[in-house]
C-alpha cells in the first residue's frame, strides 16, 4: 500500500491514512498517547499514538 499508512484509533478500530493529504499532525487533547492528523480541508482523524510515533509511520510511508 504506497503511500498509505495504517493506524489505530484510540479506540482500537484500524484505519489507513493517504500520507498525501496529510497536511498538519498535533497532539490531541494535551494527551501523548493520540495524534490528531489533518487534511486539506480542516477535516481530521484522532490516531492512536505519540508524536514522534506517529510523523515517523508518515516519513517511512
């Protein structure tokens, strides 16, 4: 799956991100256990996980 990246939600639900409309990830909620990831048009999706966890599944993807 090029340039897709497969995550959790907090919850534990899987889901799979196009690392091409990624444009911003940040911290979720003051919490470091979940990251939130926005799109291109303000829409996002909270990804269980810390930061640093999070951007280097998106540069590896």
């Amino acid at each position: 799956m090029n340039g897709y990246v497969k995550f959790q939600t907090p919850e534990g639900e899987p889901i799979v991100i196009n690392i091409d409309r990624v444009n911003v990830v940040r911290r979720y909620r003051g919490g470091d256990d979940a990251c939130a990831v926005n799109f291109e048009k303000g829409n996002f999706v909270v990804v269980a996980g810390s930061l640093d966890v999070v951007m280097r599944a998106l540069a590896e993807g």
